[in-house]
C-alpha cells in the first residue's frame, strides 16, 4: 500500500494544481498541470461494469492508466467521452488505459451501463457510487482527470473539459510516457 496519506495527497495536490483550472477547446493548445516529482496515486481497486478488476497505485498493471471522474449528469463529461474514446483507440493498448469511474448515485448504475452502451465506449468504466474513490483524489469538480505512470504514481493532472485526441494531446501523452518510462 502507498504510504502517502489522504491529507498529504489533497496538500500536494492543492499545492500543484492552480486554483482555476480553465476547460480547453478544441481550438487550444492541450494541457494538464505536470507534477514534478510524482507522487503516489492512492490505491484503487475496482470492479469495472464490464466485470474486469482496475488497479491503480500499488499493484497495478504496468501500463499509464488515465483515471477520468466523471457523472452522467454532467455536461461537460458527457462531451468529452468521444474524445476519451477516440485517445484510447490511438494509444497503444499495453501501455495505456482509459479508466472512467462514474460518480452517479447506486440507484444509476443501470442509467451509467446505458449510457456506456449508447456511446459505444470501449474503454474502462467504473462505478464509485459513495464517491469514496473521487473523494480519494480530491475530485470536486467534475470532469477531474488524472495520468498515473506504470509504478502507480500521478504525473499529471486536469480539472474540466478536454479535447483528448488531438495532436497536441498525443504529443503530451508521449512526451510523458517517455519521460516516465
């Protein structure tokens, strides 16, 4: 288990992050807040709503996981699962995943496999309907994604709305995935 408490994680994030964190466009240079050095990510273990088990932090997959919170009440979350899809359909399966985890009530979790289903995404969703894992991460706001590297630490992060699949993205996804490798 990650030694880094929950009050030390929240404190490094606070600190790193800027305190308005603007949503970017499909016009705008992409971007997430960069840690440096990384910390760990607390741990995650999830039953996904395809039935596979998530593990992000200590004992995950030795892969780049981008943990994405979301709801389906929220527009701007619901705009963005194209693109998160469109990302994950351009990274190499091995080395990167989408990973979703919606925040919706318990009582949702049907509206959230029909909304899943409905998209067609293919990648990772989860269900945290008591918000414990969001609350783990610090994610007020949704959407609040975050990049783990493959030893399960976070090296970056954004709060609202991005366009994931452009070229400037993909640009920034390699250039991390090279410089945590």
């Amino acid at each position: 288990m990650n030694t880094v408490s929950k009050r030390e994680f929240l404190t490094m994030l606070a600190v790193s992050m800027p305190a308005v964190a603007l949503a970017q466009t499909s016009d705008q240079e992409f971007d997430m807040v960069e840690f440096e050095p990384p910390f760990p990510a607390p741990d995650i273990d999830i039953i996904g709503i395809e039935g596979k088990q998530h593990i992000v932090g200590e004992g995950q997959d030795h892969k780049f996981i981008l943990l994405n919170f979301w709801a389906t009440w929220c527009p701007p979350c619901i705009n963005e699962m194209p693109s998160l899809q469109a990302l994950q359909d351009q990274m190499d399966p091995v080395n990167f995943q989408v990973l979703a985890i919606s925040s919706d009530a318990w009582k949702d979790r049907d509206r959230v496999k029909k909304f899943v289903e409905d998209l067609g995404l293919r990648f990772s969703v989860a269900h945290d309907s008591d918000s414990v894992i969001s609350r783990a991460y610090g994610a007020r706001e949704f959407p609040s994604t975050y990049l783990i590297n493959p030893v399960g630490e976070v090296v970056a992060a954004a709060k609202g709305e991005r366009v994931w699949h452009t070229e400037s993205a993909l640009s920034f996804f390699t250039k991390i995935m090279e410089q945590n490798a």
